[in-house]
C-alpha cells in the first residue's frame, strides 16, 4: 500500500505534500530522524490527511495534483474544514 500525505505546520503555517509506502516511518523521518531539507525548518508537523493507493503510480499521481494550484487549493479548503485552520 502506498500514501499521499500532506503535513502540516501550525507554528509556520505551511504544508508539505509527499508520497511514501511507510507513513509511520515518514511522519518520523519528517519531525525527528531528518537533519536536512525543507520540513526540518518548520517542524512540528502534523498529518493534516493522508490518502491510501494500491500502486507507487497512482500516489505518485495524486501527490502531483496535490502540488497544482488547484490542489493546494484543495488542501487549504480541507484544513479549513478539518478544523486545522480558520480561514475568516
């Protein structure tokens, strides 16, 4: 099984979207293990959601339309009704 993932950083306000087969391992990898790279610079992370695929390709698919304008839309819209952030 793989994922499509976006995490996100209350403190800095940001998120980040990215794909992994081991979402555990990742969420830790992102918060803790890694000692470069963007995500360290806004860490905490939260797993605002997460999309379960059968294939590698099919979240490697939905991750890049999670990065178009439109999908970050999206996410925003997603965060706002998860309560994650307030858009007023």
């Amino acid at each position: 099984m793989f994922y499509t993932y976006v995490l996100y950083s209350k403190k800095f306000n940001k998120i980040y979207i990215g794909y992994t087969s081991d979402l555990e391992d990742r969420f830790l990898s992102h918060n803790e293990k890694a000692t470069k790279g963007y995500t360290v610079r806004f860490r905490p992370w939260v797993v605002a959601f997460y999309e379960e695929f059968p294939t590698k390709v099919k979240a490697m698919k939905r991750e890049k339309e999670l990065k178009s304008s439109r999908g970050r839309n999206y996410i925003w819209n997603k965060l706002d009704e998860l309560g994650l952030i307030s858009v007023s």
